[in-house]
C-alpha cells in the first residue's frame, strides 16, 4: 500500500518513475481545517494563456495542479494554479466520470485560497482548501496526488510529471496514496 506522509515534501517524476526535466517540489499539510498545498517549480519558459479561472488550464500552459479524495469516499476533488494565480477546482464523481462527464458540470465552489508568485526562473504556489468545503472532517486516510504541466516553447509536447509512479492516468484515485500523519509509515 502506497502511503503518503503529511508534510513530507515529495519530487515530481514521470508516471514511469523517471526524473523530470526541470525540478518540482511539493508538500501537504493540514491544519485541522484546511488542506494546505506547496509547490515550487523551475521552470526556464514559465507561462501560462488562461485570463479567468475555471477553463481548462493543463491546455492552455504552465499549471500546477493538487488531487484529493476524501476518506472513504469514491468522489475526489481537483485543484489546479497557474503561475499567473488562475485557479481550476473541479469536483468528479469518480475516475471513470472523469473522462466523460461534461467539463462545466465537475466545476465547483470550495472557497480554496490560492496564490502564486513567479520569481528568477521559479514559480511558487500555495493553495489553502477547507476541509468542510468538501465535507470532510480530516485528510488523514484520504488519497491524494499531485501533477504538473511544464510547458516550454523548445519542447514538442509539454512535460507531465506527477507525485507517485502511475500505471494509469491521474484519474485513478485508487492509484494515489493514502494519506497518513507525519510519523507514521
């Protein structure tokens, strides 16, 4: 069983487990009443063509982007950031729907607190996401995934890179880690 440990910073890789060409660090954390998500990225072409919140921001650039499904629960909630701060939150039925239900029915409401800042060929992102929101009590015994789209004008296709080795797309919540305290294992 996969596990991931609050607060334990992780690197993004290929879903085969290959590095990625430019860095990305992030780390989860709760504080009893909201998920908190940070991320920094290298990035050498950091851009990102979205000029509102809630389109389809992994087609359109630079995103950073946080899964989380509630203990539980078959249900799972997916929280997108580009550099410009433009956010994304979806709320899926299950992987499955994911892939066929139409975009504008999974866009959501949760009231998540997000902020970007570009910096020397960085990006930073901190998103904070209450708990109650998605009616859930705790993370702890959740599941969770994190993925990055790293656009780059000298690149064919952009770059993909996610916090756990996948067989299948990110949309398979039973793929993800399940969540557990800092010290346990």
């Amino acid at each position: 069983m996969k596990t991931y440990r609050l607060t334990h910073p992780v690197s993004l890789i290929h879903k085969d487990g290959t590095a990625a060409r430019e860095a990305a660090t992030v780390q989860l954390a709760c504080d009893g009443k909201n998920l908190v998500f940070i991320a920094e990225m290298i990035d050498s072409d950091i851009h990102n063509a979205a000029r509102k919140n809630n389109v389809k921001t992994w087609q359109t650039g630079d995103v950073i982007e946080l899964f989380f499904q509630p203990p539980g629960r078959e249900d799972y909630y997916e929280f997108h950031v580009t550099p410009e701060g433009k956010t994304l939150q979806l709320h899926l039925p299950n992987g499955l729907r994911a892939q066929t239900d139409p975009f504008e029915t999974m866009i959501c409401e949760t009231g998540f607190r997000a902020s970007a800042q570009i910096w020397n060929g960085r990006w930073t992102v901190r998103m904070e996401i209450p708990l109650a929101a998605m009616n859930a009590s705790r993370a702890v015994g959740g599941r969770t995934a994190m993925a990055r789209h790293n656009y780059n004008k000298n690149w064919e296709k952009p770059e993909v890179t996610v916090s756990t080795p996948l067989v299948g797309t990110i949309h398979h919540p039973e793929e993800w880690p399940i969540i557990v305290q800092e010290e346990e294992s």
